[in-house]
C-alpha cells in the first residue's frame, strides 16, 4: 500500500456504523430491513459476492435472505417470484444477482423489481430519478465511486472529471451522480478518439472498463485522484490467479495524487453503499405505508 | 439566413411526413392516435405552444383535445384526471403543458403519466429507458437537438461533442442520446471553470441555458456544428420583442461549419418530434394490448 492509496476499508466501516445505528433504530419502529438475494441457476461465479453481501449485511443487523431459483425457471415465473416480494412488507430489498441465464432479460427483470425496493438501483425508473437529483438510490459501486472521490477532500463543483467506460450501471450514473455535485463531465469510452487528451486534463478519472492497464501514468495529470473501478482476473508472472483494476498501478501511484488500489479500495465501500440504500429504502417504505395506513403497524 | 444555417423546416416536413404516413396505417388498423394537452391555470405563457401543437397534430391527423383545468386544482385531484386519461384506451398521449401552478410538483405529475402514453418523455422511467439506450421515446427537444446534428452528415462515432446546460429534460437527455450514438460527450454548466477551452475543442456544440449571446464565434472551433436550443425573448435596439437563441448568430456563423438559427432551427423539428413519439406510443399501446388480449379489438 502507498501512502497515496484511496483505501476503501475505513470508508466502508464509517458507513456501516452509521447504517447499523438506522438499522437498529428501524427495528424498534418495526420495521427491521431486510434483504433477499435471489441467483438463478449456477452460482459458482456470484458465490463470493453473496457471502461477503451476507456477513456484511448480517454485522450490521439487516436480516439476508437467499433464494436459489433453478436454470430452467421461465421469465414468468422469475418475474412472479419477484412480484410476489415486492408485495411482501417484510421484504425491504431485493438483489437479483448477475449473470442470469440467457433466456432471461435481466433489463425486464431489473424493471420488474419495485422501485421502492430497488437496493441495487438498476430499475430504469431508479437510474432516471437520478437524473432528476435525486441521489440516494443509485447503483451501489457508482455511488461508492463518487464516495471515494469525496473522501479526497476535492471541492466537487466546477472539478473536471472525465469517466472512462459508459455502462449503464457505472459509467453513466457516475456521470449524473458528478453532474448533480456540480463537477464538468466527459465521458470516454472504446469509440473515444483520443482517451490521453481527456484523462491527462482531468482532476479526477473514473475508469470503469474491464481492461487492464488500460489507464498508465503518462495518462495522468500529476496530483490527480484516480479511482479504479475495474475487476479483473489475471495471471501473474507465477502462474498465480490475481486480481487487478483497469489502472496500472505501478506507474500510476507516483504521479497520481490519490489513487484507490484493487482491490482493497472502491470494492469494500460497493457493499457498504449496498446496505445504506437498503436502510434508506426501509424508511422510504415505512414513510409510504404511513402516508397510506396513518400509523406504522408492521 | 446564412449558407451554413441548419434550417429545421424541412427536417420537419420530412419526419412529418412519415408521421402521416403512420398515422393513416393505425388509423386502418383501428388505433388512431390521440394527443391530450393539460393546462394548468393561467395559459397564456403556453397559449401559442399549445396552438401550434393542435395545427402540427392536425395536420398528419392526429386528433388533438384540449383540457384547461382550474388554477385552484389540487395535486390529488390532477393526479386523478392524469389516472383516467392513462386507463382510457383512447388517448394515445398525454402533454402536460409547463409551467403549472406553484403548489404543485411537476415532477410528481410527470411521474403519474403512464410510461407509455408519456410522448413527451418526461417520466423518469422514461428517461432511465434511454440511459438504457432505448432511444425512441425521449424528451422531444432532445431529440430534436440530435436529429439536426445527424442532418449534418457528420460520424456520429468518436465525434467530440461539448453540451452546455444540465437541465434534467435537455442537456442531460442530449447527453445520452450522443453516448448512444457513440460520441464522446463533455457536459458543462454554470459552475464549469472554463466553458471556452471545452467547446473550442468541440466537433458539435449544443447549448441549452437560456443566455442570449452566450456562445460567441471566438468559442467554436472553425468547422464546427452548433446546435442552439435556447429561446430568449430580448427587446432588440428599436424597442421590439424577438426571440433569439443563446449562440450569438453573427459572431459565431462566419466561423461555425453548421449553425442552427434560432427561430427556425430546433423548435420547428421539437413539435415534430413530438408527433413521432405519438405514434412510437400508439404503436407501444397497440402491442401492449394485443399481447394481452390477443387481437385488435378497440
């Protein structure tokens, strides 16, 4: 670890203490969050992320359910499993794990998940009322980007930030989350012309492709902070399974001002953001029932 | 108007014309489209708007209503006029004309219109559907922004593109719309350090903030296509009121490979694109119904 590493683990800690005080908080007024995972067929390759969002979820108190649905279940009947939790008041959020088998449209299915209940963000209604400011219910590893950046102490309005990668689930809500801060935003991607000129001018880089070493430090203003939020497993020169970001760290780090290693640095702070949108859409459900039934009664 | 000027008369003619064409198809086919403008209060702001809407609808044979609700109507009492005209198979579309009394939320009431009678792509559902990249249904300016770029003849592809203003239902929506076509994207605003040194770099420039001559030729890069979105209404130097767009015309013509003026560039196309997303909803509405109900009944 360099002394200019952007570390997540603190990050993360100092969000979950806060979200097990809500979590607690939320209990006493019954409604206690709690998540459900549901994974469709073969889970080998989302094992490790349900796990981690299992003990993460269960040290801070929010109850986590799994629910393994078989390959060969019927877009119907996902979307009938899924309705039926919407529906269910004890359920506050649900996590459809990627990837789905190919015969499923994981689009339909995210839209199928109420927004109320949309932990992950990803319903298209979710992602537009980001674009309408409002920020508390975005996709978890844009929101944890965004978060890393502001631990920097960078003033965010008028920075020049340029995203590199425009996927709707991290690219782009990056750039609204920035847009809404105030900062200027490009957003580059495999068809940019000249993705040097853009990232050598910028404050601060998100890279969010799947490439690595796609980002070097000949790309890099000097002092600028570069927040990695590619995963990738590569062979090391050992033969040994590794895993690394899309930035090449090694001759990033010495000109970068702040740079979050990977992992160890967005990734940790992804599952906490995953566990303050389930409290945040525990109160937003309670205030809904309340509105409707005039008393909190569950 | 200059030899470089990007007229928006004929582009609206020809998607008009198309319009028409469509129109008369799902009239045979028993689903003729309709248009359903909402004032709110006083109309004299939108009084034009709303005529010019009505002769454009009439003229590819749209059938256009009007409904003028009270100034005293409460949010409630909207929501629940919006909720009979999503449930009535006969309207195609709702328009909810702006601005609307103080002591209601425009946001909440774009939310109630149903995502697919939402021709003026409005309803964040819609707008997360673009970030999406479904493109069809999507807020009408910037929609009609794009097309007058795409009139240019210029790849789309790797083309740097600097948009100026962040509103929710323009310059973020223009944003998208050019990622989908695969430019690479800057948006700017009012708290962007130095607006210049983006749009000098710029192969298409489009402003959407409301400033008279706020875009000057010393700002665009020789060649460069400029798309002007604003609509001001200045008194000129003999007392009269005109409207005028946020490039200054005459500085920026000699320079600009393409320029929108302003009347005459984006707002003829505006309406017209308002007509297509009418037919894009009845065409949605139709497939909606006849999967569930197995024929073309209504």
């Amino acid at each position: 670890m360099g002394e200019r590493d952007l570390t997540g683990r603190a990050v993360a800690d100092g969000i979950l203490a806060e979200v097990a005080a809500e979590v607690q908080a939320l209990g006493e007024a019954h409604w206690p969050p709690k998540l459900v995972s549901i994974t469709v067929g073969d889970e080998s390759a989302v094992d490790v992320y349900v796990r981690n969002q299992r003990r993460t979820a269960e040290s801070v108190g929010i109850a986590f359910e799994t629910r393994r649905l078989p390959e060969r279940i019927t877009q119907e009947e996902l979307r009938a499993a899924i309705a039926a939790l919407n529906v269910d008041p004890q359920v506050s959020g649900i996590i459809l794990q990627r990837p789905v088998p190919k015969h499923i449209s994981i689009k339909a299915m995210q839209t199928t998940i109420h927004p109320l209940k949309d932990v992950e963000g990803m319903n298209p209604a979710s992602i537009g009322n980001i674009v309408y400011n409002e920020l508390e219910l975005a996709p978890c590893t844009a929101l944890a980007a965004v978060e890393m950046l502001k631990r920097t102490g960078l003033q965010l309005q008028g920075l020049e930030a340029v995203v590199i990668g425009h996927s709707e689930i991290v690219g782009k809500p990056i750039a609204f989350l920035l847009l809404s801060e105030g900062a200027t935003v490009t957003v580059c991607h495999h068809m940019t012309r000249s993705l040097a000129v853009h990232s050598r001018r910028a404050d601060a880089v998100f890279v969010a492709v799947g490439k690595p070493k796609l980002v070097t430090g000949d790309m890099i203003k000097p002092g600028a902070a570069v927040i990695d939020i590619g995963i990738n497993e590569v062979i090391d020169d050992e033969g040994k399974s590794r895993v690394v970001g899309d930035v090449d760290y090694d001759s990033v780090a010495p000109v970068a001002g702040w740079i979050t290693p990977v992992p160890g640095g967005v990734g940790p702070v992804t599952v906490a953001v995953l566990m303050r949108n389930t409290v945040v859409a525990t109160r937003r459900q309670k205030a809904h029932y309340e509105a409707r039934l005039g008393a909190s009664t569950f």
